[in-house]
C-alpha cells in the first residue's frame, strides 16, 4: 500500500563525488529553478519540489498536521511546518497531489515509476550502496 504522504524524496537533494553529469537547469510554474543531473541514462532533479501549482497552473493547497483519515486530499506543507525550510528541503505533497493527473512536476517531467528508481539503484551500484552514494557530504542536513 502507498504511504499517505509522499515526502518529496522524488526528487531529491543529493551531492554525488563520483559521478559525471552534464548540469541543466529547469523551472516550474511557480518560477523555481532546480539543477539537474545526468546518471546514466537518466536525467534527475538535484533537488526537491518547491512548486505550489501544478503544471497546468491549479493551485495545490496548503495543510497544516497532522492529516487525520484522510486518503484522497491533495496538500503541500513545509517540512516542519517552517517556511524557512523550503529552499533547502522543498515542500511536501500527499501521495494524491504527486499522482495527480495535472502533474506536480515542471512541464516535460514526471515523478519516476519504480522501474526508474531501479535503474537508478542499479546505475550507483545497487540497493545496498546507492543511497550513500546520493548523500550530500558532511550532516547539515541530516
């Protein structure tokens, strides 16, 4: 079963020591630029959502915690609750604002499928390693 709340590690914040990449930017509709980075054949955001409008520009509303038996809304929050979070961390979305059909994503992306989760995991070396292999150095952040 899927999480209620999907916290934005779709697209994720991460530094890589060992990777080649090409670096790209792309913006959102809200106006938000985020990096990109190319991993094999895959081409990632390097950091999270922020947006607040999906891509065909409906607003995606705000939420306060804690959301109590609720499966079917669509929200976005800031970590913690603290707008100050928002451009290290990015916003938060429910699992419906994510699948959601008007795509939470820039124009042109998409949330990965779990076979590109896969192929990411595979490209780093596998399960086992690929998340150290994502981790930014040092722990401000952790």
């Amino acid at each position: 079963m899927k999480n209620k709340y999907l916290f934005t590690f779709l697209l994720f914040l991460f530094s890589f020591m060992l990777l080649n990449s090409q670096a790209q930017t792309i913006t959102d509709i809200d106006g938000n630029t985020y990096n990109t980075i190319t991993l094999g054949t895959q081409i990632w955001t390097k950091e999270n959502l922020k947006t607040t409008r999906f891509s065909n520009g409906d607003s995606i509303a705000t939420t306060a915690l804690p959301i109590n038996n609720d499966s079917t809304s669509i929200f976005q929050w800031s970590y913690n609750q603290d707008s100050l979070n928002i451009p290290v961390y990015g916003r938060l979305y429910t699992w419906y604002a994510v699948t959601d059909i008007r795509n939470v994503c820039p124009t042109g992306w998409h949330v990965p499928s779990e076979t590109e989760w896969v192929i990411l995991a595979n490209f780093l070396g596998g399960d086992s390693i690929a998340g150290d292999k994502m981790k930014e150095t040092g722990t401000t952040h952790w």
